[in-house]
C-alpha cells in the first residue's frame, strides 16, 4: 500500500467527505481554523534549544548512500548557501514540523524551493509548468511546503545579490500568488481542477511584456531538448556502435563499474520489472526498444550519492533513440514526522511507486514513461531522460534578480495547482483569506529560516575544513 492511498479528503472535523459540503461551507470550515492556528503563528521560527545538529542529519543521509558519490554532494551544497538548502530538505523538515499546522494535508512536495519548477512536455506535446521534482513526495501539511519555498526565495534571492527589499518582495510574490490561485481553485470542478495546468500562453500572460523575450528563449530552448539531442551530447560512435560518453566522475559507464553496482543486464531485469506497472499500450511501447548501454549518472544536489542510471534504447534505428532515467527512490524525509498530522505513519512499502503516485496527483502531466521497479532490493522510477524540460538558472550572471519576483509569482501559481489537486483547495482558502495576513507572517519567517540557512552553510563549511567531512575536488 502506498502513502497516496491513504490520502482522504476529508472536512476540518474529520469525518464527513468534502464532496458532501458545498463551497461556500468548506471556505466557512478552513476560516474557523484560524481559532486554532492564527495565521500570524506562521511567522514564528525560534530553532529549539537541543536541536539536532545538521551536519549530522547530513551523515546519517549519506550512509546509505554510494560512498563515492557522498564526497560530490558535500562540494554540491558548500558552492552557496542556496546550494546548501536545496540539499537539506532532511533538514529543514526537521525545523518546521513541530511547529503548529491546520491540519489540513496535501500531497506535497517535500523538497519545495524555488529551483524545482520548470516547464515540459505533456502527453499532448504542448509545454506546460509545474514542480519538477518528487524525490521527497508524501502526504504533509501544506504549511511544510510553502515555508521552504518562501525560504528559498530569500536564500536565492541573497545568493543572486538582491537586496532585503527584492527579497520580500519575492516572498510576497510567492504568497500572493498562492492565495489568489487557491481561490480560483476552490471554485473548479474536481475534472476541471484534474485537467489544469500552466500552458505557456498562461505563464507568458503572468509574465511582464520585458520578460516575454527571455522566456520564449527558454521555452524554444526546452522544445529542442529531445532525445535526439541527447543522443548528440552523451553518446559517441566507438567501434561502430554508439556508446554514451564516459566523463569521470560525473558520467560512468556500467561497464567500467561492473561489479559493484549494475550493469547492462541487471538494469535490463529492472526493465522488466518496470514494465509491470505501466499500463499495457506504454509497455508495449517500451518493449520495441532495446537496450544499448548504460550509465550512472550524478544529478542534483540534495540527492547525489543514490543511485541513478541513464539507459540508451534504440527503435528501428539510430535515428530513433529513447533515454530513460532510472533513480532510486529512498525514503521521503516527510515520512517520520506524519504522525504530528495522522498520529500513524503512512505504510509506502515501495519507494518508486510512492514517487510515481505522488508526480501523478500533482504534477498535472505526468511523463508517459513514468513508473517504478525494484533490483536487488533497491526501489526506483523511471522517466525519460529528457522530453522538452527547460527552466531557468538561479545563478549569478544567468538570471536578472530583478526578474525574481515575477519567477517566484510563478511558483507560488503552480504550488497552489499542486496542492488544490491533492487538498481542498476551498478550505485552504478559506483559511488563507483574501487579504495580506499570511503573506506578512511568511515574509518573517523566511528571513529567520534563510538566516538558519547561512549558519548551517558555515557549519558545513566549518566541517569540511575540520575534516569531519570529504569533499570532492570535481562536481
């Protein structure tokens, strides 16, 4: 059984569906909620005097994770402090949890910050925007969710050289656009709210007139990443036979590691195994691919050091590539603290399907190759490698921080997409209301978490130069 299916929506009390009570009731149920939480409760961040060290929380992470590959992550997050905090989700749930909530849980993200949204294909070839990332997917308060993304804005804010002012403006940007989103949502009918997204007409709209260049660059940049691409980057013809390009330690190829962690046949076994969970028409699909070579490959930053794999699959012919991403899928780091909402842990006996099930609810347009598979214990899924993603940069001399709140706005759009599609978004309305309140306590909370943020970077740093950690000279 998997964390999704234990998702109900269900009204503030607890026992009577949300399809039972009419809009206007639920909006009235979330604004009573405010007796029990205030919104300006959401301000407070006051770190509890035994809290745990987060160098720690980091080391526990690693040791189930390839000792190789640890030494990169560590060098990942020490380039910024918004490094830092994209790689410590682990962390900050950690933080936050014991603070007050509604109550009221969504499938939620996990690992929500402002550089996990981008725009890719649908189903239907048309570009849309959304979360981009489910590593950490499980049922949560929605609290957790969007305090990590409001974080996130000053981090990333302060890293791109923005000033307080920009900084909460971004915040606001986020909050705002969150708030107004729900209530555009509370009034959709549940099909209508299951067919929404973002398309591309919607964000250059959201967008001002001085931006429209430079994101219909990205989205004509993100329509020619296909698989013929790919195959153009990362594979080379070696005594003709086309073979992904080796760039150490970044790129190795299966055969180079045999032994140690997979190779060409054990990954074509977890194909096997992943083509039981999906439908038939995919799985036949997938069946008229074979497989060429295999490769692990280092990605992100908060997951480096799990496994991930690229396949190489070839149709009819060369001209005719698929590129299918196999990750390991560990436990979310949500999970130990969902008995604070559900006073049970949600049972998710596989850790693919728990990501599978929660891009599903949430995403909007799920990948069609999208699904789960186990090999020698170790659970995965598996997407394509590349179909039409893009996003934008948060790095200096890559992004206007000017553009920052207008970017954020976006985020706050697709947050609220997600979590009205998983939630009741009409009792989240009702509990945010209509005017600035949360936006203002959010706005303090995310300086006292990015100043949390700063801290734990000197203490990793501190670590590393202490020894305590290893860091990779190559990242």
């Amino acid at each position: 059984m998997t964390a999704t299916k234990n998702l109900k929506a269900i009204d503030s009390s607890g026992d009577r569906p949300v399809g039972s009570r009419s809009v206007s009731d639920r909006i009235a149920a979330g604004k009573a909620l405010r007796q029990q939480v205030k919104r300006s409760d959401h301000a407070i961040y006051h770190p509890p005097t035994n809290r745990e060290d987060p160098i720690a929380i980091l080391e526990a992470q690693a040791t189930t994770r390839l000792p190789d590959l640890v030494p990169i992550r560590y060098a990942r997050m020490l380039t910024s402090p918004f490094a830092f905090l994209r790689g410590s989700a682990a962390v900050m749930i950690q933080d936050i949890a014991p603070a007050p909530t509604t109550g009221l849980t969504v499938q939620a993200c996990g690992d929500m910050h402002v550089s996990n949204f981008g725009v890719f294909a649908s189903a239907e070839r048309s570009l849309v925007f959304a979360i981009n990332d489910f590593d950490e997917t499980y049922v949560g308060a929605w609290e957790w969710d969007l305090k990590r993304l409001v974080a996130s804005a000053v981090v990333a804010g302060q890293f791109l050289g923005g000033n307080r002012v920009l900084c909460e403006t971004a915040v606001r940007a986020v909050v705002q656009s969150y708030r107004q989103h729900l209530h555009e949502y509370a009034n959709l009918g549940y099909l209508d709210l299951w067919y929404a997204n973002i398309t591309e007409a919607d964000l250059l709209q959201a967008l001002p007139p001085e931006s429209h260049k430079k994101a219909t660059q990205i989205l004509t940049k993100a329509r020619q990443r296909t698989h013929l691409q790919v195959l153009e980057k990362m594979t080379d013809l070696i005594d003709n036979q086309q073979h992904i390009v080796e760039a150490p330690p970044l790129v190795i190829r299966a055969q180079t590691i045999r032994g140690q962690e997979a190779s060409v046949e054990t990954i074509k076994q977890l194909i096997q195994d992943y083509l039981g969970s999906l439908s038939s028409d995919r799985r036949f699909l997938v069946s008229r691919y074979r497989i060429l070579d295999v490769a692990r490959k280092v990605v992100g930053v908060g997951s480096v050091g799990t496994r991930c794999w690229v396949a190489y699959l070839q149709g009819i012919d060369a001209s005719d590539p698929l590129f299918l991403q196999i990750k390991e899928a560990q436990p979310s780091v949500l999970a130990p603290h969902t008995e604070i909402l559900c006073n049970y842990r949600l049972p998710d006996d596989h850790q693919g399907h728990r990501v599978v099930t929660g891009q599903r609810l949430i995403q909007g347009a799920p990948d069609i190759f999208l699904g789960w598979g186990v090999q020698d214990g170790i659970h995965y899924y598996i997407r394509q490698l590349r179909d039409m993603k893009g996003g934008v940069k948060l790095e200096p001399g890559k992004f206007q921080v000017a553009n920052l709140p207008d970017y954020c706005g976006l985020c706050g759009w697709a947050l609220a997409l997600a979590h009205a599609k998983s939630g009741d978004a009409a009792m989240l309305a009702g509990y945010i209301g209509e005017n600035a309140a949360l936006d203002d306590a959010l706005v303090k909370f995310a300086f006292a978490y990015a100043d949390q943020t700063e801290q734990d970077y000197d203490r990793l740093a501190a670590a590393a130069k202490q020894g305590r950690i290893q860091v990779a000279s190559e990242f």
